[in-house]
C-alpha cells in the first residue's frame, strides 16, 4: 500500500539564494525587522552586500551618518536600528 509521507519545511530550509530574492523584496524597515526573528535569519541579511547597503542608503540619508559610512561596517547601522527600534516600527518623520 502506498503511503504519502507528508515533510514540513521551514523557511530555514530554503537555499541562501531563494531566501536572499524573499528578503530582497522587503522595504528597509521590514528587512530590519526580519534581522530580529533569529539569529539565522540576521546572518543570511548580513550575508548579502544588497541588503545591507540599502539598510545604509536608508540609515546614512535619515539620520545623516554619512561621514560614518566609511568607518563603520554597514552591519552596524542595521544593529543600532535594532536597539533604537526594538519592535520594529517606522520613526515618525511627520511634523
């Protein structure tokens, strides 16, 4: 008797590259966010010279670190959003 055996898989499971064109389709703050599901999931995004850059774009425009851009590893920014934002929100930019 044949017998459909049912295997779940997890985002985890995917390939780096299939998980790097989801993530790559997330805006800035969403992506931010995605680095604090798990650790995993952090080092995928910091894998990808793409994803970080745009975290940068975003971070050295808003808040004006522009000179820090060259000194500081673009991983960084991302992790000071991550404590300045620890749910994940957008700042409020209106005034």
């Amino acid at each position: 008797m044949n017998q459909v055996r049912r295997v779940t898989l997890g985002l985890l499971d995917l390939p780096v590259e299939i998980l790097l064109d989801i993530l790559g389709h997330l805006d800035v703050y969403e992506l931010v966010r995605a680095r604090q599901v798990c650790n995993d999931i952090r080092h995928v995004i910091n894998s990808s010279s793409e994803l970080l850059y745009s975290i940068d774009l975003e971070f050295s425009t808003r808040f004006r670190f522009l000179h820090l851009a060259r000194i500081v590893p673009s991983h960084h920014f991302a992790d000071r959003f991550d404590k300045a934002n620890p749910h994940g929100r957008k700042p409020n930019t209106s005034k």
